[in-house]
C-alpha cells in the first residue's frame, strides 16, 4: 500500500517543452506493469497529450532496466481485464499525436517489450536485453507482442522471438530492426533518444502525422487501397492552415 502512494511515473519536458519524458520509477519491482504504474502512465499520457508544444513523446525506465513486464500477483486474478488495458495502452501509443521513442536500458521483456513495441521506435543501448519470454511458461504474448513483433520484423524473426522465448542483445535488436538506434555505451539509450527526438521535433508536425497514419492504415489494406490511403493523407496535407508551407515545399523538390 505504501507503494501506491508514490510516484512510479514521472514527466519531465526538454527541448524546450516540445519533447516530454515519461519515466517508469518502480525500480524494486523492476518496471513491473502494475494497476497503480500504469494509472499513472495513463494519467502522464493525458497530461503531455494536453500540452500543446510537445512533439515528441520519450517512454524510458531506470537505469537499469525498462521493463520486466506483467506483475503476476496482479494478472493472474485479473487476466483479461489487464490484457484489455494493455491493448487500449497499445492503441492509444498508435493513434498518439505525436511520435514516440521507448529509450531501452537493461530489461525489457514479455508486456515491458510490448510497451515498447507500441511506441514508434526504440533506442536501446549495449547490455540491454529484449525478449518475449512467455513460451517458456506455455503461454503466448498477450499485450500485443505476437501482432506488433511481426509488423516490425516480419514473420519469421518475430516467430523466432515468440517460439523459442529467448532474449536477445541489443545488438541484434538493432540489426533485425526491432530497434531502431544503438547506443554507444550503457546509459546512453535516452541521450540518443533526446537526440533523435530533437531531429523529429524539426519536422512538421502534420507531416509526421500523416506519415504515421498512411503507414499504419495502410498496413491493413491491400496495396490498391493503401495506395488510395497514401493520396488521401497526403492530399489532406495541402489545405487547411499548413496549405502554404506545404505547397512551397513541394513545388521546391
């Protein structure tokens, strides 16, 4: 009960106010995903999506560690329910204003890697390990592991991950491209998401938007439909109040 009066999550904003941190904080339980940790990543996510400024969104945890996943002694009464919560969790990162980086140190594993799967991309730094363990207990993934892991991988990479349950280094995360950037040394998975979130802060916001929506709807479609889905978005960029930047820009190329 002491736990649940405490901070497990914090927000912190760089950048100027254009990127927010979001810091999972229960280093005792290892970033385990429990009810209490994740009303308060609920709650963070409602305050930065409130923020106007913000263009960027970081998910990190502690030094050593990101996430080792589902708190069992809250699952296993409440199964369907947290898996539910988690795949609303998932949804949201998806559908999220702006783009988010999951800054991996140390564990990440089983529902700690599917929140970090959710997120748009993933740093991670030497040492970090990354895995979808549950095969081991004879079950399978259930926060949106077998979905997400396929859609960045592809389908034999990410059988691989869910059937043997073995977690890998981050070097070979990095190469099969379950992330996105390497850092250089440990302690180094956030500097080089604030990094890459300064680029991203750059960019244009609508754009980046539509870019996330054209891929993600289209994903689901056949390509004649998604190649609509593409003219679609990318039409919409050239009305409303970003009509005149965007036109110049494309009469520029």
């Amino acid at each position: 009960m002491e736990e649940s009066a405490s901070m497990l999550v914090t927000t912190e904003l760089k950048a100027e106010g254009r990127v927010a941190v979001i810091r999972l904080d229960r280093p005792k339980a290892l970033n385990a995903l429990g009810g209490e940790l994740l009303d308060q990543l609920d709650a963070a996510l409602d305050h930065v999506e409130a923020l106007p400024d913000v263009r960027v969104l970081i998910i990190t945890g502690t030094d050593k560690v990101f996430s080792v996943g589902a708190d069992l002694k809250e699952v296993l009464p409440n199964r369907d329910e947290r898996i539910a919560r988690m795949h609303r969790l998932a949804l949201r990162l998806a559908a999220f204003p702006v783009p988010s980086i999951a800054a991996i140190e140390g564990w990440a594993l089983g529902g700690g890697l599917e929140l970090a799967l959710s997120c748009t991309f993933r740093t991670a730094a030497p040492g970090a390990r990354l895995g979808l363990p549950e095969i081991k207990l004879g079950v399978i993934p259930s926060y949106g592991g077998t979905q997400l892991t396929p859609r960045l991988i592809g389908t034999n990479r990410a059988l691989e991950l869910l059937c043997l349950g073995d977690p890998i280094e981050a070097e070979r995360a990095e190469a099969i491209g379950l992330v996105n950037w390497l850092a250089n040394a440990q302690g180094g998975a956030l500097d080089l998401a604030l990094e890459r979130a300064a680029v991203l802060a750059e960019r244009h916001p609508a754009a980046v938007r539509a870019a996330r929506q054209a891929v993600g709807e289209g994903l689901a479609l056949p390509l004649d439909a998604a190649l609509a889905t593409e003219a679609r978005v990318s039409a919409a960029l050239l009305v409303g109040d970003d009509a005149p930047d965007a036109s110049a820009a494309f009469r520029a190329r």
